[in-house]
C-alpha cells in the first residue's frame, strides 16, 4: 500500500512543495539537529507535511513523537515566523500538534528537540516523528 502523507525539513514553504523528505522508510533522510552535549541547549526546525497530489487529508492530521528519548522532542504550531529563534520564543508547543487542511501542498510546523547539562554525545535514531491522517483521494 502506498503511504501519501509526508514529511520534511530544510525550510519548507507555506503553500508550496518544497523541502526535502524525511519520511522515507529507509531512513537515509533523518530528520538531523545537533546540540551541544556540554550544555542544555534548545533548537527549532522548521517542518512541513503534505499529501502526494490528487490526495488530501480527511479531518485532522496529528503530528507526534515516539520512542525512547521522545519526551526530549515537542511540536509546535506556525504563525509564519521568520526564523527558528522567533518560533522558539512564540510558537505553542506540546507532545501532539493536531493540524486541519493538510493537501497537496505544504503545511508548515515546528518541531524543538531539547538537550541536557552533561548528556553524553550520541546520534540518536530511537524517535520517529509520526504523521497520522485520513488520507482521501481528492475529488
């Protein structure tokens, strides 16, 4: 069965088809942030969703983490921010982002991964950003 629903990263636009594609099953294109593992720090990237054209999402779409450092990661809402430092200050953030009108073309979120004092320096692939809607062809 074909998936329909998509995500991706590196500045996406609003409204448009544009970024590159995070969701593969492969894994080849992770979604990527690095922190310093010296210090707490805070990142935001900006992430989109879309359907494949000729599909939309039928009601909501909930955008969600899971896995075990799942909790280190939140999602946020966009209100055009301009860059990530504004979408970290401004955005509403929480474990499940819940996002209507998701179409053929890009639907704009955030997402913040948080680090802490001391944490030893890994590359973790133990959390999945998830994607879930009704997928429908459009009419």
């Amino acid at each position: 069965m074909a998936r329909h629903l998509h995500l991706y990263m590196n500045n996406p636009t609003a409204g448009d088809t544009d970024g590159t594609e995070i969701s593969s099953s492969d894994d080849t294109l992770p979604l990527s942030v690095t922190l310093d593992a010296n210090k707490a720090e805070t990142k935001a990237v900006k992430c989109a969703v879309r359907c494949d054209t000729g599909y939309e999402v039928e009601g909501d779409t909930s955008i969600y983490f899971e896995g075990a450092n799942a909790a280190k990661w939140q999602v946020g809402t966009d209100e055009d921010y301009a860059d990530a430092a504004t979408a970290l200050t401004m955005a509403q953030w929480g474990s499940t982002l819940i996002l209507s009108g998701v179409a053929a073309t890009n639907s704009i979120f955030w997402v913040k991964v948080s680090s802490t004092v001391g944490e030893d320096p890994q590359n973790d692939r133990t959390v999945d950003l998830i994607a879930e809607g009704l997928v429908v062809a459009t009419e």
